[in-house]
C-alpha cells in the first residue's frame, strides 16, 4: 500500500513537472497531453485521502462508543482498502476479546458482591454519584435504586448522616432503621482513586444479632452470679426472721417489742423480694429445651382470642386479627409462643387505658425470607430513651412489675433462633415484631 501511493505521487509529481516545462516553453498542445495523467493521478489521490480519512474517522468514532461488533468487509475491495480493513478487523476482535474478559470479570465481582450478607454502597466521594449498592443493602435499607447518596435524606436520614460523619478506615458501631426495624450497624469506610476520581466504600454489616446474643450471654453470667450470692446470703436470713417473728408473737405485747416485730417484719419482706428477683432470673434462663412443631398461626391466633376475649370486651378494647395467608406456619414450641404473644398484648392492653377508642392488631405475614408476627396498638407510645431499654432484664415502668416480661419474650425467640423487635413513638402506639427463618413447611 505504501509503495503504491509513492509511486502514484512520484508520476503525478514527473507529469506536473513535464506539463509546467511545456507550459514556459510555451508549447500548449503538449502540455495539454499531461493535463489528463496530472489530473486522473490527483483525484485519485484526493480520493485516497478521503477514504483512509473517513475511515479513520468512523473506526475512530467506533473505538470512542467501545463498538468492537462493527465488522469491515474485504471482499471486492482493493488491495489497499483490505489491507485497511483487515488491519480494522484484528484490531476490533482484539478490543472485543479484552472488552469480553472485563466483562466476565465485572459481572464475576457483581455476583461476589450481591452474595455477600454485607451492605455495601459504591459512590464518589465529591460528587455523591452513587456507581454500585448490592442487593443486601437494597434489602436491608429498602432501597431499589440510588442515583447519588444525598437520596438517603429521603429514605433513610439517619443513615446517611450516620454514612457521612464515618472516618475514613475506622470500624463504628452506630444503631439505624432498617426493613428489619432498629438495628445495630458495623459500619467501615475505605477510599481509592483512579482516574482523576476519588471513590469510597461503606460496608454495612447487620450485627444485631451477635450483639443480642452477647448481651444475652453477659446477662445470664452476671445474672447468675448474682442470683448464687443472693440465695445463698437472702434465704438463711428471710428463715431467721421468720422464725424470730414467730418467737414475738408469744411474748407480751410492748411498744418495744412492737417496733422489734415491725423491724422484723421489714427484714423479713426485703428479703423475700430478694429472693423473688433471684426466682425470677431462674425462669428466664429456664427457657432451653423448646418443643418445635409446625404451628398453625391462624390456630394459635385463634387460641390467643379465646383466652383474652372477657379481658378485651371488658376493658372494651377492639382486637383485629390481619393474615397474609390462612396457612402460614412456624416452626416453633406454641406453649412458649403463646406466652410471648400474651405478655406483648397484656402490655399492649395496659398501653390502652388512657386512649378513647384501644385498638390492638394482630398481624401474621410473609415478609422476603422471614415470617413476621406482629402486635400493634395505638396506645401513649414510647420514647426512643425507653425503647431501648425495654429487653433490659428488670427494667420495668409498672408499679407491680418485675421487668421480666420482654426479657423472656426475648429469650424465647433467641432458642427460635428468631429475634423481637420495637417500634413507638409517643402518641403514635407501639409495634412489636416477631421474627421466624422462613422454612419450607411440608402440609400436615
């Protein structure tokens, strides 16, 4: 190709030299006779430029969008076309193979990443243009789609703040809404650059249950220790005021001896309290040995009616019952269950007594791969201060209560290897969540 186009130039160079001499020499007739191969060598080359430009133009334009499918045919062309278009070809399927490769492997680190349990969101540091977030954090934030992380505000203000004020390289633990309520976050943020663009990377990590876990477990050895020193140094005391007041009591009646009896019969009371906190931490660790089955939950509904209706028509107290589907099932131990499911509507009904028209639901449904019961009311509410203190083992607002209640509910649903959750806000009622491991039931 190249020895072609310098040969068509050196002619059309020879015949524009001999046409110029004939043209001073003042002979017309035969400079005209070299206008023709000047003029046919000149368009040819013309028309050569304008062939590899536009070409080049279009191959250019090709590799600029990354089309590597645009062939460039051969066949009937001239040697010095299909030696261009064949160079085209190789350079096309050579892109097109690595473009392949880069796509195997981007669409290889997707699924990676949507397998991971970890949220995780992809974005630019400067300007906020969110690139990736994985089907974890579109699950666990019910977020489908993210444009650029200012739209967290929106959906989620606590996480995106939460996301923002994080240091670079440091692991925190903050506490957020998510689709499975408030939860707790191990939250790590990195950063890297490439091409002239600063990236970062938050993974979001869903703790709440190794924290609830751990707290449980912490509980049950202070618990236990505690409940061991105040058995063993309560009980021989609550005995020695027993048996010293039953001694009073024969003797003539005296103001002393009335203030001794009085003194005695304090210690006495104290010490039984005592004792009544260290049996109340035996029936929360009692719970070990739950008896699965495949629990209807439109039975167990209905035996939870039953047994509360003369309390709800009482205290007039409306009950409706919401089922997604009449043959939902858990695999759980009903005894245990329906406690839990007892002591949430008990303390829904107390949440009542104030409000004009009580209100409580009773909600089973199928949420993603969870099975949520639910107990709502619109009763006073809870403050956020309160709401988390509530799984607290006694930690009680009731003058009668022995703050056991949610801890056992709570208990319950760790060897269900499930989990409860709170939602309230003053005024706007309180929400309590069961959650069960969807498993694939067989009918029975």
């Amino acid at each position: 190709m190249i020895y072609r186009t310098f040969f068509n130039i050196l002619i059309l160079f020879l015949c524009a030299t001999a046409m110029a001499y004939f043209l001073f020499a003042n002979k017309i007739f035969y400079a005209s006779l070299f206008l023709i191969p000047v003029s046919y060598y000149f368009i040819s080359i013309i028309r050569q430029q304008n062939f590899f430009i536009t070409h080049f133009r279009d191959f250019a334009e090709a590799m600029k969008y990354r089309d590597f499918t645009r062939r460039y045919p051969t066949a009937n062309k001239t040697a010095i076309a299909k030696e261009l278009f064949l160079t085209f070809n190789q350079i096309n399927t050579v892109f097109k193979e690595i473009s392949s490769e880069k796509e195997i492997q981007h669409q290889y680190l997707l699924e990676i990443i949507n397998m991971l349990d970890a949220a995780i969101l992809f974005y630019h540091a400067d300007s906020g243009k969110v690139e990736l977030i994985n089907e974890a954090f579109k699950n666990l934030f019910e977020t489908p789609h993210l444009g650029n992380i200012t739209g967290l505000k929106k959906r989620n203000p606590d996480l995106y703040h939460i996301s923002r004020k994080i240091k670079l390289g440091s692991q925190q633990m903050e506490t957020a809404f998510s689709s499975k309520g408030k939860i707790k976050l191990l939250i790590q943020v990195s950063e890297f650059e490439t091409h002239e663009i600063v990236y970062r990377i938050v993974v979001y990590q869903n703790i709440n249950k190794a924290v609830d876990e751990t707290e449980n477990q912490a509980w049950h050895k202070l618990l236990r220790v505690l409940t061991h020193e105040i058995m063993n140094s309560i009980a021989p005391i609550s005995s020695l005021a027993e048996t010293l007041n039953e001694r009073l009591q024969k003797l003539e009646e005296t103001d002393a001896l009335k203030d001794v009896k009085t003194g005695i019969t304090t210690i006495k009371n104290r010490s039984e309290g005592l004792l009544q906190f260290a049996r109340s931490y035996r029936l929360i660790n009692k719970v070990d040995q739950p008896y699965f089955v495949a629990l209807s939950i439109a039975h167990l509904f209905e035996n939870i009616y039953q047994l509360l209706e003369p309390n709800l028509l009482q205290k007039k107290i409306e009950l409706d019952i919401i089922l997604q589907n009449i043959r939902l099932k858990v695999m759980a131990d009903e005894h245990l269950l329906e406690q839990v499911l007892i002591n949430l509507i008990l303390n829904a009904m107390e949440a009542l007594q104030e409000i004009d028209h009580p209100k409580i639901k009773l909600v089973g449904i199928e949420k993603d791969d969870e099975i949520w019961i639910q107990v709502i009311d619109n009763g006073l509410g809870m403050d956020s201060e309160l709401l988390e203190q509530i799984f607290t083992p006694f930690f009680t607002t009731k003058k009668s209560g022995n703050g056991i209640g949610l801890t056992l509910s709570k208990q319950i649903m760790l060897v269900h290897h499930g989990n409860i959750t709170a939602r309230s806000e003053v005024g706007h009622g309180s929400e309590f969540t069961l959650k069960f491991i969807n498993r694939k039931i067989d009918e029975v």
